[in-house]
C-alpha cells in the first residue's frame, strides 16, 4: 500500500511541533438558523476562507468590495460594488444579522461604514490586530501570567491626522476600534489576529518560509529565534469568526496561537519537520544581521527587537469562546502544496523574503568571521 505522506506526517504530528499538534475539534453543529452576513472586502486572503466557511454553514452572504479581485468567487453569494472610501451608496438599503469588516483600516473608513449600517445590523464583528498593543509597556496581555485584556496599554495615533496605515498601522486600527465601540456597543465584537498563515497567504511571510524550507540548502535563522512567537492558520481564524456570529458573542479577543509556548525557532522547525528536502539552519546573531544590512522583510515575521522568552500573547479566552487550532504541520504542508498549485507568474510575489544571492552572501561573511 502507498502511504501519502502527507497524511502520514499530519497523523504523527510531524516529529518535533509537540505540543502544536493537537487532534483537530469540529466547532459543532449549524447554527439554529441561517444568518444573513454583510462582509466588508471578502476576496483577499482571509476573506474567501471566511466566506467558505460560512457558506458551507448554511448562511446567507452578502459582499461588499470594490469587484476587482477574485470576481469568480462565489457565485452563489449576493455582490454589491462600491468603495469604502465614500462609496457606499450600495450599502443604504438592506438588512444583516451580522456584518463582518475585513477590510477596515482607515478609521474614517470604519467611522463611515459603522455609522451607515447602524439599526440595520445585528452584530459588527471588526478584524483588528495585535499590533494594537504598545509592546513598549508592561501590562501587554502575555502570559504566563495572563493580563487583563482591556486594561493593556495600546499604542496611540501620534499624528491624530495621518491615514498612512504603512506608518500606524496598529493605532489606526486603535482608532477604527474605537468608532466601532462607539457605535455598536455590546453589539460590537472585536478580534486582534496576530500572524495570519495558511492557504491563500500572498504576503510571502509565512508563505515564504516554507518554500525556502523545501528548497532546502542553507538557511539564515536569526540569533534571538527563540523568542516566543504567535500564528494562526486562515482557516481557524475564519471559523473562529464564524462561530462568533453564530453564538452572538460579544468582547474583545486575541486570535492567538498555537494553544501552548511557541518559538520563532520552533515555527521553523516545524516547517522543516514536513518536508524531505536537506536542510541546514545557520543561527546567526541578530546584530550581525543587522550589519549586513538584514531587516524584517528580508526574513518575514522576525525582527532584531525580538526579547520575549516563554510568554504569549493571551489566548484563554478566545479558547474559551470557541477558538480551535489545527495542528501546525497541516499548515505548513497546506500552504506548500497551495503555492505549488500556482503558475510560475503567480508565485512570483516580491514583498518578502531573502534575496538567493544576498543569503549567499551574508552566509560567507558569517562564515568568514567564525
């Protein structure tokens, strides 16, 4: 008999993840009744993942997007066109249990949206981020031990004016928080992912690591990679907000995971557990990293300020809400096989990762100097 070896590594648990790779728990049976859900955006990345979800529930979908990308999708689901930058004419009509707002980074955006769909919706769910935390003060929601959630310090807008999300990306989505509150009150649901990975992930963050981990060969791992580090798989998190909507739970919640302590070493690990390709990890020192010239993009989701050792970000009560983790070795070999399904135009995403000739080099000097 011919064993696939997927399914071989997702049945051990792909040696070495520990305690990442617990059994998979279905989220339970359909909601009593089908919910009519508003999404703002719908066709990126975490998106689509929702929308299956949902559909596949029994739920009405309604989307709303600007019907550039992935128009294809869904045909089953009703589509309305518009902007959210002051188009929203198509959303002055209509009726949802729920809206889920994907797409919100702008607080003038989410103001606008909020406001509109106000009387005419049951519960606003907001994707927000853990970059909404001033990583800079001790009360950030870590544990163990765990912190309170809403006393922790969050990082402020130091230009009240700016919409440049690249430069304030965690206080403007501080601010779109706030008018979603404002609004809804217990109707408002709040959910801050950290590191979304999974199918789909065009970012080449995560996505980049396990092509570089298949190609195999020698592999920079930064210095301090055995800082905790936080993820979550697209398909967890969209059925975590699924089953939010269908429980009609209100609060704030970090989509963090895995359920245990995991390291940025240990997330490469993980990688190089499900795949056959020889590998060699070179642990090289942050500051000579840095040296060299090596930032954050160049080697996706790590950066030299890496400085906690056994925390995480607090996740029991998104647990206890309803937050399921699927192992991470079905991640990792998922995504690979997603980006092998790709043609060779489609993989070449640029917006992360190390240049070959530029790992070389840097590889050489470090070499050189031991």
């Amino acid at each position: 008999m011919k064993i696939n070896r997927r399914n071989l590594l997702l049945g051990l648990g792909a040696v070495g993840l520990g305690s990442m790779t617990k059994p998979r728990i279905s989220l339970g049976a359909s909601s009593s009744r089908p919910l009519k859900i508003l999404v703002l955006g719908g066709t990126g990345f975490i998106g689509p993942h929702v929308v299956r979800h949902a559909l596949s529930r029994g739920h009405e979908i309604t989307l709303f997007n600007r019907g550039k990308t992935n128009t294809d999708l869904f045909p089953e689901a009703r589509k309305l066109v518009g902007d959210r930058d002051g188009q929203l004419d198509a959303l002055n009509t209509g009726e949802w249990d729920a809206v889920l707002d994907n797409s919100g980074y702008v607080p003038r955006h989410v103001k606008d949206s909020a406001e509109l769909l106000k009387g005419r919706v049951g519960r606003y769910l907001f994707t927000s981020t853990v970059a909404v935390y001033d990583f800079d003060k001790p009360d950030i929601p870590m544990r163990p031990p765990i912190a309170g959630r809403h006393g922790s310090a969050l990082a402020v807008l130091t230009e009240p004016d700016s919409e440049d999300v690249s430069k304030h990306y965690g206080a403007l989505k501080v601010v779109c928080e706030r008018y979603v509150g404002q609004a809804y009150g217990q109707d408002s649901t709040i959910v801050r992912p950290t590191y979304v990975a999974g199918p789909g992930d065009r970012t080449q963050r995560y996505t980049w690591w396990v092509e570089r981990i298949n190609r195999g060969g020698d592999i920079i791992v930064p210095g301090n990679a055995d800082s905790s580090f936080a993820i979550i798989d697209v398909r967890d998190l969209a059925e975590f907000y699924i089953h939010l909507l269908e429980t009609d739970q209100a609060g704030i919640f970090n989509a963090s995971g895995p359920a245990g302590v995991l390291s940025y070493n240990g997330m490469l690990e993980g990688i190089r557990a499900t795949t056959s390709s020889p590998v060699r990890f070179h642990h090289i020192d942050a500051d000579f990293l840095e040296a060299q010239g090596v930032d954050g993009r160049e080697l996706p989701m790590w950066t030299p300020e890496f400085r906690f050792q056994g925390e995480f970000i607090e996740n029991q009560s998104s647990i206890e809400a309803g937050l399921k983790f699927r192992p991470l070795a079905e991640t990792a070999v998922d995504t690979h096989e997603w980006h092998q399904s790709l043609t060779p135009e489609q993989q070449e995403f640029t917006r992360a990762g190390l240049a070959t000739d530029k790992e070389v080099k840097v590889l050489a000097a470090w070499r050189e100097r031991a």
